[in-house]
C-alpha cells in the first residue's frame, strides 16, 4: 500500500511538469492551429535562465521563478513576431518546419555558449518527511502544489477574463472575431507570452527536481507532452492537464509494476490504444472539414 | 600540341609524385575521433587535451625517429558530437579524406562500436582508449578479434567481475540491486556481467531495473528498489547521469551505499553531485594519488598546462598515443599495416595507467585496475585489482 502510494507521488510530480509544459502546445494551437515545436526548447531555456539566475545572480527561489517565466514569455513572443507572424497565411507545413527550425537553433546556440552539462544549485532547503515507510520531500510538495495553482490561474484567466475570452473567441472562429474589434495580434502574443512562460516555469521545476540540465533536455520531455496535448484534446487546456498527469501516472506505474525495461513500450501503446477509442482526445471535440 | 600535352602530362605525374611525397612522408597523420560535444563533452574535453599534449611532446623531441630521420606528427581532430552515426562518419573522413595512418579514439564504446567497424574495413589502426565494451574489439559478425581495433584499457567482463566481487568480498554487502540504462552498449553490458558474477558468488541482485539515455527521472525505479531493500546498489551509469540517480534515491530516502563503473571518474562528477556522492567507490583505470613516476610525471605536466587533474580519458588517451609510438619504433616505417603488425604484440608497455601488453589475436591490453573512493569530493585510492 506504501509502494503505491508512494508511486502515487511520484506520479504527481512528472505528471504536474508533463501538464504545465502541455499547456504550451495545447493554448498555441488552440488559437493558431500550429504546433509550437520549438515548445520542448523553450522550456530548457528555462532551465538554463534557472541555472543563470541562480549560478550567478545567486537570486532565491522565487525572484529565480519569476525572472525565468518573464524571460522566457518574452523570447516566446519574439520568437512568433519573427518567425511565425510572417507565415500566419503560408501553408500550415510550413510553420511547423519554421518552428522545427527554431528548436533546432535554441538548442544549437545553448550548445555552442556551453556544451557541459549543468548543475543547478540548490534554491531550496530540501526537507524529507517520512510517513511509515512513505518518503515525501518538500520539492515534491513544492512542484505539485505550484504547478496547480499555476493551471489554476491561467483557468481564471481564460474562462473569467476579457482577455481569456478573446482567446476563446479567436480559437472559434478566426475570420469574424478580428471585425468585433478584438485585437488578434495582441492576444496571440499574450497567448505565447501565457503558454511559454508555463514552460520557463516548468523548465525552473524540472531544473529543480532534477538539477543537471543540458541543452538537448527538452527534446525528449517535449515530445512527451506534445504527446499529452493531445491525448487531452489538443486545444483543450483543461484536456492538456489531465493529459499531463495521464501520461505521467501511466509511465510512473508501468516502471512500478513491469520490468522497466517495457515502460515506454507499454506506455505509449496504452496511449495508442486510447487515441483509438477517442481520436479527438478526450476532451476534444471532433471538428469536421467543411468542403 | 603534342608536345605540350605530354608536357603536362609529365607535369601531372610530377606534381602527383610531390604532393603525394609531403603527404605521406614528411608529416605522420594521426587521427583523432572525441566526444566534444553531445552527452559525455568532459570526455571528449579530455581525450582532446592528452592528445594534443602527447603530440606536443613528441614533436618537441623533433617527431618520430624512422629509419635515420624525424618526421614531425600532424593531429587531426574531428568532434563526433555525441551521435554514432557521426562517429562513423569521422572514422571515414579520417581514413579516405585525410588519410591518416591510425585513430585514437571515439572513447564511450556507443561510439566506439560504429567508427571500430569502418576503421576494421579499411585496415587502420584505432585504438579507443577508454571504451571497455568486449564488443569494440569483436567482428561483428564471427565474434572474432577484429584485426585493426585495439584498445587501451581493460574491459567490462574484467570490470564487472572486479566490482562484483568488491561489493561480496570487501564490503561484505550480499544483496544488490543494479539500476542501468538499457539503451547504451557500455552500461548494459557491465550490469549484466556484474550481475552473473555477483550470483555466482553467493550473491543476491534483489532488483534489476532499467532506464533509457536522456531519462531525467527515475522515481519509480529507485521506489521498486528501495521496496526490494538492498545492501548497495549498482550504477554503471555515466557521470552525468549518477549524480540524479543518487540524489533521487537519497530523496526517496534510500540510505544504502552505491558503487559505480569507470563511468564515474570524471571530475565532472563530483562538481555535479555536490557532497552527494561522498563515501561511495568505483572502480578505473588509475588512481592519480598513488602512482609511478611515469604517471607523476603525466599528472604534473598535464596540470600545469590544463590547471586540472588528469582523469583516467586523459591517461589513457596518452597512453594510446604512448602506444602507437612504441608501433612506430618497432614496425620502423609509417605505414598502416606496419603500425597494425607491431602494435598487435606489443610484449610490454609501461603506460601511465599501468603496466599493458598485447598478444597476437586480441586488441585487449593485459592490465590491472583500481578501485577508487570519494572522499571529500576527491578521488583517492582504495584498492588494486590484478587480471
């Protein structure tokens, strides 16, 4: 019973930084029916700011936090005014490619300042409590709880918010919103600051958890919960959360229960075996071409 | 216009002759594959730094002595940026482009493996000198000793069975878990070996997990181990990546000792692990606080040019290159074939990591290992372990 439970936790904690990093893709391609693949990247830019910030600047936690979300919202935006704003009427391929482009370059250009890998100092005093034979560490805490209020947050912000609800609007129907006088250029560029900033969040948390960050970390965890958006819904910013903590639990409690050598053979077939019994993910709603 | 054409065709035949003779001739080529960027750059760092010491020193004493004359030695270093299919890549520039006459290098055996096929198919000398997979020597098909691809350190059933039977008989620890990643030929292999010889000999490996390169959480491997409740546990795992797996374990509150391969004597090691990682062994190829004077004389001249501690990539990149020119003395010409005859019986080699010697059949030294522990933050000398 401690064995899972414990597993339990552990799941929460990939689960909650697979969700934060998915909300990037999922709110990107709610709005713009583009794949960020730059996303992955993004989010080690924000390990790496992490690692500045607290290597050099010697800053606690939470100015570290914020400094790296606002850091990496604003590359984020600049990086959708130079690269994909001019591409918004091109072919869809080609914006993907663009953004495969982009990934490719941040991480290249981390790799050429530095291509060691790093080690994040610890930002907080680690404290571990033990409940019979259950081990809780204050990180783990630390990282769920955060990453719920974040997603709580950015849930007001679009369901109670005018500027959530011209994110709505936009990802309805892109023609007509823009002739009711809603700003699109500036919402889509709040909706890349929101979505990027939660995965500079999340790169600071993984950091964390995980203190030895190098450039090509956020291929992996990127396709992850790339993977996730979908499986949520993709679109769909609450289906992206649950995506998150679906794929986080699945591959928490394959290692705990098969040999580990099968967890992501088992894993991803799980997730294939249910995008075929809900296509559209499961919160999505299938949405027919019209000729 | 007859005459003109022969004129140049003489021309030709000339310049080919000239050019050919300074290629071949004046300067020996010699080829270097390093990890210098990608997963594992503090190896490829270090490999880079011994070789261009070890070239620097000879070509201080005026080069290679063959027959009555010094020829100067020229490097050639190519990044395999961490990819197998780039180590291959630079294996063939090497040979068909610059046309070296041997290889040092790529150092972890993922990379090894691939560039040792297209240097055996091309009859070059490559000598890795840190990759300790028994399958970088081995054809690939027959599984018999390939004839150009040597190496410089020991391998992983020696190192396996040395550690072993380190954690039986020294730590007297009878239950072990081992966790690996499954995807990377060097851990695989050792854990496996380290596995049969711990259970041969009366030990227990109460869990075997696995992970695959690039995994950043282990979580749910570590609470499957720390369930199966071990005496120590077993990391053949490369630097980078140990110091996650420790500190995870340890937030898990595993409490339990580790012991790890060669894969951990990196410096990097330490600076990534913090005090994490004090108290624990690993076994490698030589320990810089005891050693020889020959070694004394590598560690001092390497760190007043580098500022730091050679670790054992860089010994035995020197000592590749420590090799090769011994090869050289003996086969007495620069020659491909020649080097490959001479090196294949080298009778004895003092080298910096020990004393080596190869026999006709086997690209495998005949050495020794140490077992280190860190203390402090420092590595320092444990134990010796005869073949």
């Amino acid at each position: 019973m401690a064995y899972i439970f414990q597993q339990i936790l552990n799941a929460l904690q990939l689960g909650s930084i697979y969700a934060l990093i998915a909300l990037g893709y999922t709110m990107v391609y709610g709005i713009l029916t583009m794949i960020n693949f730059a996303h992955g990247d993004l989010f080690m830019v924000g390990a790496f700011f992490c690692f500045l910030l607290a290597a050099y600047l010697h800053l606690s936690f939470v100015p570290t936090l914020l400094l790296s979300m606002i850091g990496v919202a604003f590359l984020g935006v600049i990086i959708e005014r130079l690269a994909y704003k001019p591409l918004r009427r091109a072919p869809r391929v080609s914006a993907i490619i663009t953004a495969l482009g982009v990934g490719l370059f941040l991480e290249n250009f981390t790799l050429a300042l530095s291509p060691y890998p790093k080690h994040i100092p610890q930002l907080l005093e680690n404290v571990t409590w033990t409940v019979g034979s259950i081990s809780i560490s204050s990180l783990q805490v630390l990282i769920i709880v955060l990453s719920l209020i974040l997603m709580l947050i950015l849930d007001f912000i679009v369901q109670r918010t005018k500027a959530g609800m011209a994110m709505r609007a936009i990802s309805w129907d892109k023609t007509i919103v823009p002739l009711m006088g809603v700003p699109v250029n500036k919402i889509i560029s709040l909706t890349f600051a929101i979505g990027t900033g939660l995965g500079g969040a999340a790169g600071v948390m993984y950091g964390l958890a995980y203190p030895v960050i190098d450039p090509y970390m956020g291929i992996m965890v990127g396709w992850k919960a790339f993977i996730c958006a979908v499986v949520g819904g993709i679109g769909n910013i609450r289906g992206a959360m649950i995506g998150g903590f679906i794929l986080g639990t699945v591959e928490i409690m394959v290692g705990a229960f098969f040999p580990s050598t099968y967890r992501d053979f088992v894993a991803f077939t799980l997730l294939l075996i249910l995008l075929i019994v809900r296509p559209y993910g499961i919160l999505g709603k299938p949405q027919p071409q019209k000729v | 216009m007859k005459k003109s054409s022969l004129m140049i065709a003489l021309l030709i035949i000339f310049s080919l002759g000239i050019f050919g003779c300074s290629d071949d001739s004046s300067k020996i080529k010699i080829g270097v594959i390093a990890e210098l960027t990608g997963d594992v750059p503090a190896v490829g760092a270090s490999c880079k730094n011994a070789a261009e010491m070890a070239v620097q020193e000879i070509n201080d004493a005026g080069g290679i002595q063959l027959g009555d004359k010094k020829y100067p030695v020229k490097l050639m270093i190519e990044d395999n940026a961490g990819k197998a299919d780039q180590s291959a890549a630079a294996a063939q520039k090497l040979i068909t482009q610059q046309k070296v006459t041997a290889i040092v290098g790529p150092n972890a055996s993922r990379y090894a493996l691939p560039a040792a096929e297209i240097a055996e198919s091309s009859k070059t000398v490559l000598i890795t000198p840190w990759s300790t997979a028994p399958k970088a020597t081995l054809d690939s098909k027959t599984n018999a000793p390939k004839k150009y691809v040597f190496r410089a350190c020991f391998i992983d059933p020696f190192q396996g069975g040395v550690l072993a039977k380190f954690a039986l008989n020294d730590l007297k620890l009878k239950k072990a878990a081992v966790l690996y990643d499954v995807a990377s030929e060097y851990n695989k292999g050792i854990a496996e070996i380290f596995k049969d010889v711990y259970e041969k000999n009366g030990g227990q490996i109460v869990a075997f997990e696995t992970y695959t390169t690039n995994d950043k959480d282990f979580s749910s491997q570590l609470t499957k181990i720390k369930q199966a409740a071990p005496d120590v546990i077993f990391l053949p795992n490369y630097y980078s990546e140990v110091p996650l797996q420790i500190q995870q374990a340890k937030r898990l509150g595993i409490t339990v000792p580790f012991i790890g391969s060669d894969s951990w004597g990196s410096e990097e090691l330490v600076k990534l692990c913090g005090k994490d990682c004090n108290d624990y062994y690993f076994s490698t190829h030589y320990a810089a606080d005891s050693a020889s004077d020959t070694t004394k004389k590598f560690i001092a001249n390497y760190k007043a040019k580098y500022g730091t501690t050679p670790d054992d990539v860089a010994a035995l990149t020197y000592d590749s290159f420590g090799l090769l020119w011994q090869s050289f003395k003996t086969a007495g010409k620069n020659d491909r074939q020649g080097i490959r005859d001479a090196l294949a019986k080298i009778p004895q080699y003092e080298g910096v990591t020990g004393n080596m010697q190869f026999q006709e059949g086997s690209g495998d030294p005949i050495k020794s290992a140490v077992i280190l522990k860190i203390k402090d933050g420092k590595f320092t000398w444990f134990a010796n372990a005869k073949p």
